[in-house]
C-alpha cells in the first residue's frame, strides 16, 4: 500500500496552520504573527487536550543560549496567538491557561493525517452511509437513513 506524505495542515474552528509554511490563515486569509507565536500554537496543537508546561515552550521556543525575560515574552507570544484567534484567557475557546505551569489547546483540531490511497485487492467497504447497529443480543441491523434493514 502505498501512504502519501503526511498533509501539514491543521484545521480547527475557522482557522488553518499549514506546519510546512507556518502560516495561519481564517477562512483563507493569511493571519501575520510573529513565529514565537506560531511556535507556541503548533506545539500546542502536537498535544491538543494535554497541558504543555511553561518550561516544554521555553526549550522550543527559545535557544538555550538566550537570555531574555522568558516569562513576558511567553506571555505576549500567547496574547499575540489568542488575539489573532479571537480568543481570551478569562472565557477561552482555544487556548486555556493553567495558572503558572503551562496553556492546553482545548479546541476541536483536524490533521495532520496520512492520506491512504485505495487498494484494489481488498473488499470494498459499506457505503458511508450505511453503519453496523447490534439492536440486541441476537440481532444485527444495518442503518439506512435512519431506517433499520436486517442484515443477511
């Protein structure tokens, strides 16, 4: 079977960040951010659900061999990202703070994910539409539209 490259594109909500260019876009326009905050999204969405500790987006963020303010060039990266999104720490859709350890990403995310072409040697599928039901111990049902068909 043969797997095309991975897709680098990321969808959530209204917004799209393709990891190759490292844009992010809404609704197709390009969103300018600077790349610390672009940065800290991607990381996020690498873990969508799970908190990344403040320190994990230090070493991704910022080389070892930097010295800056981490903590108030963590948090404008983070006020830039949620800016751009539309979101804010006091009712967040996409990022949500955990007071001082670290952001969770805590929206609905697509992809990246392998594009699998078609195998002419396998059994085809049910169509889309059609999904097992087991309505009981000893029956099996397929959903049609929501009719239920005996299966045979």
């Amino acid at each position: 079977m043969t797997v095309s490259p991975i897709e680098n594109t990321i969808r959530f909500g209204l917004f799209e960040l393709d990891l190759r260019t490292r844009q992010l876009t809404k609704n197709g326009v390009k969103i300018r951010l600077p790349q610390q905050s672009i940065q800290a999204l991607s990381l996020l969405l690498e873990q969508p659900g799970e908190i990344v500790t403040r320190e994990e987006l230090r070493e991704r963020l910022w080389p070892s061999d930097v010295f800056v303010d981490f903590d108030h060039g963590l948090n404008k990266s983070i006020q830039k990202l949620r800016d751009a999104l539309g979101d804010s720490a006091g009712s967040p859709r996409y990022i949500e703070t955990i007071p001082r350890i670290g952001y969770r990403f805590i929206g609905p995310a697509n992809g990246p994910t392998e594009i699998r072409e078609p195998r002419s040697d396998t059994n085809t599928p049910p169509p889309p539409n059609l999904a097992f039901r087991n309505q009981g111990p000893d029956s099996s049902m397929w959903a049609v539209n929501q009719r239920y068909l005996p299966c045979r």
